[in-house]
C-alpha cells in the first residue's frame, strides 16, 4: 500500500489553496490554449514557461501549473477540431474525421459532450497507469549505466524522427541540429569552450527555452502571416446542451480500447498523443464490425476513441520523462525544459529525494481532470465564445507575450534576435517538412547523451564494445534501428494524414 | 525537388564546417578516452550523411509563398528585429504598440482595427505582465525619459 501513503502525501501538497488555484488556472489556460487554431499545448506550454518563473513559483507548483496547462490543451484541442474542422493542435487531428461530420448534423453539442467524457476517460484512467508504471520503471532505471543511457538516448532520437517524419534524413538531420547547438558552450568535463567562435554570449550555451519559444511560437507567426489568416473563426451555433447518454454507453468500450492503446503510444519514447489518436482511431475503424462505413461520416466512437486516444497518450508521455528524463512527445520535452530550469533532474532518484514533486503532481494531475470534466462539459459554451477571438488581435498579443517572456528571463536583446533566427529556422524547416522537435530533443538531451557516452568509455577505458555489454543496451540498441528502419517500410501502409509533431 | 537539392547541399556544407571547427577545439592534455571532439564528430557526420541523402533522393518541392507573401513575410522579420532591439533603450509601451498594429494590419489590413489591436495589446499586455505577473518591463527606456 506504499501508493496509497504516496498519494496521500501528494493530496497533502495538491490540496493547499495556491496549488489548487494554479491548478484550475492552469487547466482554464490550457483549455484556451489548446481550442485555438494554430497554438498547441509544445506552442502554450513553451510561451508560459518564461512567466511561471516571473511568478516565483516553487517547483512543485510551477510543474502543477504547466502539466495542467498541458492536461488542458488535450481537451481543448478539440473544440475547433468539431466546430470549425480545423484540429486545435495536431493530436486533435483526428476528431475532425467524426467530429465535424457530427456538428455538420446538427449534433456539435453532443459531439462536444462526448469527447469531453472521452478525454476524461482517457487522461484519468492514464493518470493512474502512471501512477502505477512509473514507480516500476523508476526501479528498472536503476539499472541504466551511462552505457544503457547513451543507447535509451538514441532511441528517442530514432522513434521520434522515424515515426513523426516521412523522411528520415530529415528527421536525422533535426536531431543532429539539435546536438550540434547544444555542443555550443563549455564542455561539461573539461570546462574548455567548445565552438563559440569567441562569443561571450555563447560561452555558456544557447538557452533552449530561447530555442523553444523560437522555433514553435515565432516561427507560428510567420507561417500564419504567410496564409494570411487561414481558419479564422466563424460564428457557430451550439443548440441546446444535453448529455448523449446513449452515444456515451455505446462508446464506452471505444474509449477503454482507445485509453489502452494511447496509454502504451505515449509510453514509448518519441511517439506522443498524435500516434496515440492516429492509432486509437484506426484500431476502433477495424474492429468495428456492422458500422464500419460510418466512420468519417459522424460515428460517435469516431468521436471518443481519437480523443480517448490522445489523453491516455498525454498521461503515458509523462511515464519516461519523470523516470528516465527521456521525454515521450513534443509537449513532454517542453516539460524536461522545465524541469531542467527549476534545477530538478528526472530520473529514478527524483522518486526518492523529491517524492513531493512526483506525488504532489499526480495528485494535481488526478485533480485536474475532475476540473476539466467541469469545464469541458457544462462550461464548454465559454471556450467557443472564445473561439471567436479574430486573429488580428490574437497573433500580434501572443508575439508580444513569447517576447516579453524571453526578455524578462535574461534582459538581453541578445537572446531575443537568436530568438527570432530560430523563427525564421523553424519556417524554413517547416516548409521543408523537417520536423522541429528532435532538434529541441537534440538541444535538451545532448550534454546528457555526451556524457553518458564519454563516461561509459572512462569505465571501459576506451573500449566501443562496452556500450552493447548489456541486455539492456543491446535491446534499447536494436529498438532504436527498428524504431528508424521500420517506418521506411511500413510508411505505404501507414498512410499518416498529415505530419505529426504534437 | 530543388528546395531539397539545394537545402541539402547547404546542409552539407554546414556540417562540413562543423567537423572542421570541431577540430579546432582546444583538448586538455588530461582528457578522457573519449575527449572533447569525437562527440561533435560524431554529430557533423550524421548532418553529412543526411545532407547528402536529401540531395540525393529530394522530396517534392513545398509550395513556397507568392511575392505578396514573401513581403508580408520580410516585413514580419524587420518588425519583429525592431521590436527586439527597441524593447530595452526605449521601453515596452511605444514597441509594442507599433509592433502589434502592423501585425495586426498585416493579418487584415483594416487601419481602425490595427490601431485599436496596437493600443489596447500594448496598455492591456504592459498592465497583465507587469503588475499581474511582475515581469521586470519598463513602460518607457531611457532614450525617452532621459
């Protein structure tokens, strides 16, 4: 009953009245975040990182405040995914399949409600498998050495650019970017500069919450100027709210099916809420047996698997970022971001020395969805009014907000120009479709991956063969090639609608 | 197909670079087997490989934006330089009001909005971060108030 007292000691942090507040608060913000088109929870939680510090917040709470924001936004995501057909964020892509056909028949309200329940379904019963899995990989971890760490690092680097890109140079070349900017600064075990090229400003690194809200937000707004305002809000009109109970019922199992699959999609590293809505949605589309043509024409457990889907998958991405520090999705990576900054280090022995920070965020986590439920539901008529936010005022305040943030950190108009080359970056990769989050991974993870190489090799004293010595190694190592590999071949069945980069 | 092709080898070339001045990294005569400059190596082959690999086998071209947007585009990056430049000598409320406006304008050209979209972001946004959050901006720098 070790979980019970853990939970309860979590409750203890959670239930206090700042940490509820930043909790509902987070969750309202996220839900916002997550409803408009075009900013996604890697895009919301990135911009608000830089305030949280302003609020001088702990780190329990600040990370209460972020995963809830997170939670948020994969609920929200699929208001506009429903109403307007346009996905709120890309794991919401999806619902747009069920979802729109069923607002176009008069049924948005219902469709509403359900995906509401279905998120709920998904992130509550994913907050519990996270409450039980994490603790057990966090004793499996204690058996990483730096040589199990090195091969774990290049199999987030291998699923992630496998399964989110449709090219693989271009998802290798993402990663190596990454890695190569974070070489930038002092090398960690000789305090020798590395590529600075005499800069003082990059004696100590490029600041990757600099690199984040680059790449993401600023990089958000010249996409959005170059469509000219694509998908600007329409008025819709909701009808009368009533609980579907029937569509409820009927779909219960698609949702638990959904859950399940999602959960595990979000466990693996790299994969994320996008793989696990893709995949909830077409696993329901095959074992549906008399109904099969109805889906993508308005099939309510169209509706409830995709959105079941993506919030198992949030929960499960939390599973290998808490316990190994290797982030399960884009949004997750934002978080390590996070965690790095506080001075918290992800691991096993977070589990131990920190166990309020865990505890208290599952507690907050379990509590937040209760919230969710509650605004996404009853409430869910004031994020459609805020729907209607036209662009004209939306982008230039969310351009103001990212630069404020960035410039509040260090004060430097320094960081703010690198800021905008890894805009102008992040449009120019984006066109090309190389996907962008390897290189935040890259940035994030590559004085860990460097050092956990440099000192397996101090270990063996130089011997390569040491990094394959362990069962372990050797199966991270070949997972990591198939996670690379396998997607070439299985790229003309997988048809995936859209690039994925949650 | 030539986005790709000429991506690629600007990616190549980058990498390319990099080894190179990798080499240049000083190494401490007690180093670790592994020392300071295989890691980065290790990171410009794998930019040289994918570089070559997507001039090699290109994707198909994106649809790359017309003149118009191209200006809308060029005008966003010198508006956004300013607004970072400005932001510490002349403060937050005069950048981001002007900032602002143009987005807003550049979104929908429409003078009544981008200039009620420049004042009220600017007044709005100065009063939530400053006093609510308490972000460290200065309404006006020092080049206006002397």
């Amino acid at each position: 009953m070790d979980i019970l007292a853990n939970l309860t000691q979590g409750f203890a942090v959670a239930l206090t009245p700042t940490t509820l507040l930043l909790a509902v608060g987070g969750c309202f913000l996220g839900t916002v975040i997550g409803s408009l088109p075009g900013l996604g929870p890697s895009n919301g939680v990135a911009i608000l990182i830089p305030l949280a510090f302003s609020l001088g917040l702990d780190a329990t709470q600040a990370l209460v405040l972020m995963t809830a924001v997170y939670y948020g936004a994969m609920y929200g995501g699929r208001i506009s995914s429903i109403l307007l057909n346009i996905p709120g964020d890309e794991p919401a892509l999806m619902t747009t399949l069920d979802g729109y056909p069923m607002a176009r028949q008069g049924r948005a309200a219902d469709a509403l409600v359900l995906s509401g329940v279905a998120s709920f379904v998904g992130a509550f019963l994913a907050t519990i498998g996270l409450m039980l899995m994490a603790p057990l990989l966090a004793r499996v971890a204690y058996l990483f050495g730096p040589a199990e760490y090195f091969a774990l690092y290049l199999l987030a680097f291998c699923t992630l650019g496998g399964l989110t890109s449709r090219n693989q140079a271009k998802a290798a070349f993402a990663a190596a970017l990454g890695l190569a900017i974070a070489m930038i600064g002092l090398d960690n075990q000789t305090g020798i500069p590395r590529l600075t090229f005499g800069a003082i400003h990059l004696m100590d690194g490029v600041d990757f919450l600099v690199a984040i809200v680059g790449l993401f937000a600023v990089a958000e707004v010249f996409i959005f100027i170059e469509g000219h305002g694509r998908g600007s809000a329409i008025g819709t009109s909701l009808g009368r709210l009533t609980i579907p109970v029937r569509d409820i019922v009927t779909s219960f199992g698609a949702m638990l099916r959904a859950t399940a699959i999602g959960f595990v999609a979000g466990i693996l590293p790299g994969a994320g809420a996008s793989l696990g809505s893709f995949l909830a949605y077409m696993g329901e589309k095959a074992v549906a047996r008399h109904d099969k043509e109805t889906f993508g024409t308005g099939n309510p457990r169209g509706v409830a698997a995709p959105e079941a889907g993506n919030n198992a998958a949030a929960g499960g991405a939390l599973v290998p970022m808490l316990t190994l520090g290797v982030p399960g999705s884009g949004t997750t990576a934002v978080l390590l971001a996070l965690l790095l900054t506080l001075d918290i280090t992800p691991g096993p022995l977070l589990f131990d020395e920190r166990p309020e920070v865990v505890w208290g965020l599952i507690a907050a986590l379990l509590i937040s969805n209760f919230v969710l439920l509650i605004m996404n539901v009853p409430m869910v008529r004031l994020f459609v009014r805020i729907l209607s936010v036209p662009p004209w005022l939306l982008l230039p305040g969310i351009t103001m907000i990212s630069f404020s943030g960035i410039y509040s950190l260090s004060g430097s108009g320094f960081d703010l120009i690198l800021m905008i080359i890894f805009g102008i970056l992040g449009y120019v990769l984006r066109k090309l479709d190389v996907p962008t989050v390897p290189i935040i991974l890259g940035i994030l993870l590559g004085n860990n991956m460097e050092d956990s190489l440099r000192r397996a090799m101090v270990i063996s004293d130089g011997d390569w063969t040491y990094l394959f010595s362990s069962g372990i190694a050797v199966g991270l190592w070949l997972a990591a090639i198939a996670g690379f590999v396998a997607p070439l071949f299985l790229r003309s069945f997988l048809k995936r609608p859209g690039k994925a980069a949650d | 197909m030539r986005g790709d092709r000429v991506f690629g080898l600007v990616v190549t070339f980058a990498a390319l670079g990099y080894i190179v001045s990798a080499a240049q990294i000083r190494v401490g005569f007690l180093s670790d087997p592994v020392g300071s400059r295989t890691f980065p190596y290790m990171i410009g082959g794998v930019g040289l490989l994918c570089g070559l690999a997507m001039v090699l086998r290109p994707d198909p071209d994106p649809e790359w934006p017309g003149p118009p947007a191209l200006v809308r585009i060029a005008v966003t990056l010198v508006v956004l330089v300013a607004f970072a430049v400005t932001l510490r000598p002349v403060g937050f409320l005069l950048p981001a009001a002007l900032a602002s406006a143009i987005l807003a304008w550049l979104i929908r050209p429409d003078l009544a909005r981008a200039a009620l979209a420049g004042v009220g972001l600017s007044l709005g946004l100065f009063g939530v971060l400053k006093y609510g959050l308490g972000l460290g901006l200065a309404p006006f720098g020092r080049v206006l108030t002397g």
